[in-house]
C-alpha cells in the first residue's frame, strides 16, 4: 500500500506524544468519556494538534497512539442549602453507520433491521443507500445487526456481530481489510498481515471503481476506499 513493494502500508505508526495510549476499541469519543471530558474538548487541544492532522476522524485511532489527556478541574456551584438540588453531567452520544452492501456495489435499501447494543435495541429500515445511522453511548464497543433480506439467493436473514470503535485508520493494513470487508470485497480475516487474499480484494475493489487494478493500495486507492466507506 505504499510505495515499497511487498509492503501495503508504511505510514501506520503512532501518532502523538500524550499521557494516554491508545488501546484497541478506543475511539476520542470513548475516551473523553473516560475521562470525564467532551470529546472535542480533547480532539482540539493544541497538544494533540499532530494526532489530529495524522487521523482526520477522532474516532478512528490507531492503537499505540498517544491523546493528551489533561487533568480535570473543579467547577463549583453555589445552592441554597435548604433545598435538594440534581446535577446530571451531560451525555455525549456517538452516531454509528453501518451499510448493507454486497462486492460491486448493491445496497440493500428498505429492509428492516434489529440493532442491539447492550440493553439497548434498535428497529428500523435501511436508507435508499442501504444505510442505518443510531447514537449510542462512547462506552459502546460491541453489538448485534441482524437484516431481514428477503431477497432470492440470498439468506432470509442476515446476522453479524459488531466490533464497535476498533476500526483503525485506512493507511493501516488492518483498516484497509475491514473496510473492503465491510463493503463486501474482503472476506478473510482482519489480522492486520498482508494477505494474498487481501491483495485480491484490493484489486476487485479498484476495478469496480475505475482504477489500475494493481493489487496495490496506492494514495489513489485508498483515498477511494476511505470515500466509499465513508470513515
């Protein structure tokens, strides 16, 4: 995926020199939470100014990168003492996407989904894109889709277990895998190793949109992939 053959990416080290690692699953969001913050307070520190412009997307981190994490202040508040006062702290919610698609490009608009994340459940339709958007709590990190089809060839229902917050960046290896497996192009593991299997999937995807299908994920491809899957 870089420019040295044999190797698809080059670029995905981490980024930043904060007090906080990343661990896989994190995303900004997740951690700001943690840690009793908004998460653009922290997005937009100049402290994690190089991690911003590496990253693009505060919810896409590489694990092993480093979020500065300042130490929270106190905020005072002056009430009578003779009354019963609530304090809520304000919830920040995530919004998560996901697309039902298939290798070439067919979504699979109008059907009707059960989303489960916790103890929360989700109904509802896909989009004209095949799309279905929710928020969710920054704690989320896994869940349950499952997509009645309906449709001749293909199973009556669709089920897939979600891994919430673990997607890495597009110059990764791994997050190049799991966006070609999400759009259907990919089917092995996401390991993180570049794979036969994973070059094949790179070089469907890359004629489906136009491109020299050379196995090989160039600045062009990846800007493509990152463009059709949107994160």
């Amino acid at each position: 995926m870089s420019e040295q053959h044999g190797d698809m990416v080059a670029a995905a080290a981490p980024v930043g020199d904060g007090n906080y690692t990343v661990q896989p699953g994190d995303g900004m969001s997740s951690i700001a939470e943690r840690h009793g913050f908004f998460a653009d307070t922290l997005w937009n520190l100049p402290q994690n100014a190089a991690l911003k412009s590496a990253r693009k997307s505060a919810e896409v981190l590489l694990p092993g990168d480093r979020v500065h994490v300042p130490d929270l202040r106190q905020k005072q508040e002056s009430r009578p003492v003779d009354l019963v006062h609530q304090f809520k702290r304000k919830g920040v919610p995530v919004e998560i996407r996901f697309s039902v698609v298939e290798e070439g490009g067919r979504v699979f608009a109008d059907k009707p989904y059960v989303l489960s994340i916790g103890q929360r459940r989700y109904e509802g339709r896909t989009d004209a894109k095949g799309e279905l958007h929710h928020w969710v709590s920054p704690s989320a990190h896994s869940g349950t889709l499952t997509v009645t089809l309906d449709e001749p060839g293909y199973p009556s229902k669709l089920v897939r277990e979600l891994r919430i917050g673990h997607l890495q960046p597009v110059e990764s290896v791994a997050g190049c895998q799991a966006r070609l497996q999400n759009l259907g192009y990919y089917t092995g593991l996401v390991s993180g190793t570049e794979t036969e299997a994973t070059r094949g999937a790179i070089r469907r995807f890359q004629g489906a949109e136009g491109l020299n299908a050379t196995g090989e994920a160039d600045q062009e491809t990846l800007d493509a992939l990152l463009a059709r899957h949107g994160n």
